[in-house]
C-alpha cells in the first residue's frame, strides 16, 4: 500500500520553540520523517513523501534513502494537499493510508496493527483529538483537519454511511508537538529522533508528577 | 487473575483542582474507579481493591457491585501497599496485576491485550514516564512508582534477570490526571467517568492545536 507521509520544511513544529531554534527544529522534524518513513518500509508498505515545498537534498539530515522516495509537492493546507492525494483511491490504488511525520514512536507492528484494521477507514488517534494515522478504502471519505479532527473523521465517514475502525495504540497516538512530547521520544523512542535529542544533550527530568526534559 | 486497583478517597486527583473541587473530585475518580472495576471484570478478571483508608459504603458513587469487591486497606505509601499485594505471588498466587484507578479509557479489550503479554513482568507505561498497569508472574520484582518508574521498572526487573514486556495501547497510556486529560476521557470514554463529565457541564473545546475543554 501506498502511503502518504505529510511534511513541511517551513517552520517545522513551531511549538518546540523553545527549546529548539529553527535549525534544530529542522534538523529534528527530518530526523523523525526518517523514523516514519523506516517504520512504513519496514511494515512492507511504501511511503511517499507529500511536501509543502521541494525538498533540499543537500539539508543536514536528508540521506540518499529520504532523497529517492516518491514525492509530491502541493503548497495547499494540509487538508487540501491530502484530499487531493485520497483523490486516487477507487482509480489508481484500491486504498491508501497517511501517517503524520511526526510519529517519533512509530514502528512497523504499530503501523501493521493500523493496517490489519478493518473499515472503510481506520484511524489511530492522536493525544489531544487529532489523527495521527489513518487508512482510507472508500473515495467518499475526505480528511479535515482542523480542530478535533479524530471526532470530526468519525462524524463525516458515519455521515457518508461508512464503517469507521480504529487502532488503540500509544506509539501512534503520539505525536510530537510540545516539549513535553520530547520526553516520550526519550522513554520510548527507538531511532534517530531519540538519538537526535540524546546528541543534543536531552535527557528525562524527574521532578515528580510526569517527567519532563532537562538540557544539558 | 486477581488485579489490585489502588485507589485514595482523600483529596483524590488534586491536580484537578481546578476545575474541579474536593466534592466533585471524589465523585469523579469513583467514576473512573467503577469504569476500570468493569473493565476488570468484563475482561474476565477478579478486581480487588487496594485502599488508602476504608471504603464509605454511603458514598455517592460507591455501588453495591463496588461494595462487595475484595479489599485490603494498607495506609502506607502506594508502593510499599503495591509491594505488601505482590508478596502473595509465588505463594497464593502464581501471578497478580496492578492497574490504576485513574484509567477511564480501559477496555476489557485493552486489558486482555496487557494480560497476555509473555514476560516475567508486563508493563502498560503511562504517558510522562509512569506505569499505569502491570502484571508480575516473579516474586523478585518489586514496584518503585517514585519519579520516571516505567524506566525504573524495566531497570529493577533486567537487573534481577526478568523478562519484561509492554503493550503499545493509547486507552492505557492514559491516565486521567490534569485537566487536559479529561479531553481525552470526553473523545474517547465509554462509561461513567465520561458521563460524570458530560452532566457536569464538560464539552470538548477547539482552540487550536490540541484540543482542551470548556465547562458550561
């Protein structure tokens, strides 16, 4: 199955300012693109990059691997540039998934438990009411992502009269947003964005109720 | 299997506070306590509670399904009473689970996935580091709920030679603690606890990003 990995190079996760400047903001967001994109290979699936520009096959973090994926380039929002990819289904693919690019957590039984999902679509949730992950099997169903997107997809696909399954899965309701995301990454992540973080001198801070991030 | 549910009535859930009082924090955190007592059940299980202080039979909230649980009441701190239950495994029992009151998203479905993970210990982690469930088959391993304890967890039992698994399960990883967390339990809640919090007056509200909640 194809599947569609959003990711925009223009500001990447905003919401890590502070701690992170733009340039490791950047240098980041690649290093779980690479996450995502190992865990979908993995899977046996294969990811195609949706860009918001062209991607700079010369940045810090871009290997020959992320340089030679399928890729398209649409400057739309991001629910724009999704619907028109989904626009294929029921033409040139009988399905298709998109799986955010920020899924730090992700690894291939995660994503296959996400596939193996019946439904004209499945949805992994994300914290905080986003979908994070979904599987769509019906051209009727377009995504929205504005707002609380999870309960929003449930709605319009039950609108349209089609089944809905989901995934209950921690790895892929994580995404990685806020700098107490980062401790998530550190605890659970496997791949370069843990590594990423640890270079840079991350590390779990315990100062009781959940753990936060302490730089050193 | 019998699975210990620690559970406080006194100043339950005080990070809750606001937006809500001692009164309704009492009322609320029995709600969760009944919805992770069902799923117990209903995944085929024996709850038994583990108490701070005796249990007020006239409670609001506290039901004669509640009532007539198994209980121990051990007034010392949640690991020393966790460590008094599983000194029974080995002897009574060749296996016990320990699972959070505060799980308002737990499904039988959930649970059975964590109670069939292979391991010596089995670990549900919490999100921001904590242990939300488990189940322990050795009598060498231990609790420590202090600080980071779902890395401190799998640290005790690799030293002491065990095997450790976990389940990847957002419903969970969820425990109900801050406010933003009662988003989760409106989405995605099945039971009482969600219920508690639609009759008192709590919607899911959209303000860019994750979403958070609004009381009217």
């Amino acid at each position: 199955m194809r599947v569609l990995v959003p990711y925009t190079a223009q500001n990447p996760k905003s919401r890590l300012d502070p701690p992170l400047s733009l340039t490791e903001r950047q240098s980041f967001s690649l290093a779980m693109l690479c996450d995502v994109v190992d865990a979908i290979c993995d899977a046996g699936h294969t990811p195609e990059l949706l860009l918001s520009t062209p991607l700079d096959e010369d940045a810090d973090g871009v290997d020959d691997r992320l340089a030679d994926l399928p890729r398209t380039v649409d400057d739309r929002s991001l629910t724009a540039a999704v619907n028109a990819g989904l626009d294929r289904i029921g033409r040139e693919e009988p399905e298709l998934a998109v799986v955010m690019a920020d899924l730090a957590l992700a690894t291939p039984t995660a994503l296959q438990r996400l596939f193996a999902v019946g439904g004209d679509v499945a949805i992994a949730p994300g914290r905080g009411g986003g979908t994070n992950a979904l599987v769509v099997r019906d051209p009727a169903f377009g995504v929205d992502y504005h707002g609380a997107s999870y309960r929003d997809h449930r709605r319009l696909a039950e609108t349209a009269g089609l089944a809905v399954g989901t995934v209950d899965s921690m790895r892929l309701a994580t995404d990685v947003d806020e700098p107490t995301d980062l401790a998530e990454v550190l605890l659970h992540g496997r791949g370069r964005a843990a590594e990423w973080l640890r270079d840079a001198g991350f590390a779990v801070a315990v100062d009781g109720g959940r753990v936060g991030i302490d730089r050193s």
